[in-house]
C-alpha cells in the first residue's frame, strides 16, 4: 500500500474498529453470523466475532471448489532435497484433507481435540494441519527433528489425543531419524499419548510399536472423508509454542474467526494477493518455523491464509537455511 492509504486505512481502522472489521469479516464464510464483532466484556480477556460460527478449512479449501476453482492448482510441493515436484489442485486438496479428516476421526479425534504434527516440510504436513481444522480439532506443529526432551514438555502441556509424524527429515544431504526421537519423546512426557500415525519415508524406515503406531497410507487408505465441522469463532485453532529458551515452552493460542478475518484481509491489503497469484514459501527445514514467524508477522504467513484471498495457489519450497538452490527457488517462484 501507499503511504496515503495506508494512513486512510488505518484512520478507518482506528475511527471505528468494529465497522471496519465487520466490513472485513464479510469475506469470510460463516455457518452463522457473529453478534459482536469486538467483545470486551471480560477485560483483559477480549475476544473477536463472539456468537459467530465457521469453519477455517472450508474457507480455506472447499469454497473455492464450491465456487468453481476445483481444477486450480492449490498447492505446489518443490523439494530440491529430494528431487520431487508434486502439485494439488484444490478438488485434490479437499479430498486428501477430507479423507484426512476421516482418518483423524476413526483415531477418535473430535472437535476441541489437541493434535500434535511433528513433521518435516512435506505436503502431508499441511494437510493435516487442514485436516484437524476441517474437525474443529486443535493442531499444535512442533518443530520436526527437536530433541527429545523439548518434545516431550509440549506433548506435557497439550495433551494431545494423537501424534503425527514421519520417519524422517531431509537436511541438505542428511537424513534425520525422526522415529527415535519421537519415541524418547512419549517415554520422557507424564502424559502418555495413545496413537501416532507415522508417514514413511523412503529415505528411511521408522520401527513401528504395535497397538500405538499406524502407518500414514495404510491409516488413510481404511479411511472415509470427513465434513467441515462449524465452530465458535472464538474456539481454538492450533497452539504455537514459544521456543523455550527462557523457560518452559508458552502455548500461545489462536483462534478461528479473528483469524480467519485478520489473514484474509491482510493477504491483499498487505501483500497484494489476488485470485489465482501464487504465494511463495521457503521455510527453513520444516513447516514449524513458518508457523513461528507467523507470530512475528501479524500470522500472514500461516498455512490457512493463502487460499483465503480468493483461491491464489501456494508454492512450498522444501529447502533449509545451509543450501538453497537459489536457482531452482527463483524460478519456482515465478510458477
């Protein structure tokens, strides 16, 4: 934005902030309209689009196939580490989400459920981040490969009802057993999860233990698609952890409609995003720290928000901070 409107913009935003951020929730689907767009009755304790209902994943996903963008590309998956190109259009998207959901459901997970993602930078990622919104499921992403120990007080805190991960990750030509790491993790937690699905890697083969551990294509291949599941705006949509130097880890807690609302509108007010543009990502190694610079940047970054503008696609680029190919990341960008 200029510089003289972004001074109209916000003497709007400050002038009358609950006007101008219904007008902004109006690009967002809603199972039912809000009564209070700001609600300070709880002082300190404010909440966003109170009585409101909807459903982050279907306003990220299922609209725009509803709207007739199914055959649009959604999701680009580039990883140099690996040598593989994958690409999701949004009819594809939905239904791997969808089964997803399925498959997170047949494991019991419901709506206020805590889901831990402990995965490398790998499609399945996203979409199981998608998947516990579509379920009004609470996902927590936790960076993949973190020691054993730091897993294990995040597993503490959330109590999730499942894990997923992977065999392995990728660092430059290094590849990271995930598996044991997970392992020593619920050895080390007080709280003792119950189920893990883990995605196996061919570069590299995770020991399963038997009663707890499923294998992520055999979990989804038993599995039927899930509907979107509508909850309260001010309901908790994922947990982000404070890196812990200081202490023990803070869950910082998002919710779903002022998230929802803040993301789709920053996504053109600030970036300039429109249909069918495509959004570029390089995350250092795995999803995770995308995720936590999204606290840095207002969350306009997050997974959920470059499908809210409109239907733009989203270019993952599997890389880490040591070797980018730069090359290669410039001209996917331009895809």
């Amino acid at each position: 934005m200029t510089k003289s409107v972004y001074d109209e913009t916000y003497a709007r935003s400050m002038q009358d902030p609950d006007g101008f951020w219904a007008a902004a929730a109006e690009d967002i689907h809603w199972d039912r309209r809000w009564d209070r767009v700001f609600d300070d009755s709880r002082a300190p304790f404010y909440r966003w689009f109170t009585g409101g209902e909807l459903n982050t994943c279907y306003n990220a996903v299922d609209v725009h196939v509803d709207r007739g963008r199914g055959k649009q590309r959604a999701l680009v998956y580039d990883s140099p580490v690996t040598d593989t190109v994958r690409t999701y259009t949004y009819f594809e998207l939905r239904d791997a989400v969808a089964l997803c959901a399925g498959m997170l459901r047949r494991l019991g997970i419901e709506k206020g459920d805590r889901v831990i993602i402990y995965m490398p930078m790998v499609p399945e990622a996203v979409i199981a981040m998608l998947a516990c919104a579509r379920l009004g499921a609470i996902h927590s992403v936790v960076f993949g490969g973190f020691a054993s120990n730091e897993l294990a007080k995040r597993i503490d805190d959330a109590k999730p009802k499942a894990i997923l991960s992977a065999s392995c990750g990728i660092e430059v030509n290094r590849v990271i057993p995930y598996k044991p790491l997970l392992d020593g993790a619920i050895e080390l937690a007080r709280y003792k999860v119950t189920r893990c699905v883990i995605l196996q890697r061919p570069q590299a083969a995770a020991p399963m233990v038997c009663g707890r551990d499923l294998e992520w294509n055999e979990a989804m291949a038993a599995a039927t698609p899930a509907g979107c599941v509508p909850v309260l705006a001010t309901d908790p949509l994922y947990i982000l952890y404070t890196s812990g130097t200081t202490g023990i880890p803070k869950g910082v807690v998002h919710d779903n409609g002022g998230h929802a609302v803040a993301l789709k509108w920053s996504m053109n007010a600030v970036y300039g995003m429109g249909s069918g543009e495509t959004f570029w990502a390089a995350a250092a190694e795995d999803i995770h720290w995308d995720r936590r610079w999204d606290r840095v940047f207002d969350d306009s970054r997050a997974p959920f928000n470059r499908w809210f503008t409109g239907g733009e696609r989203n270019t993952c680029y599997n890389a880490d901070d040591v070797h980018v190919d730069r090359g290669r990341g410039k001209q996917r960008a331009r895809v």
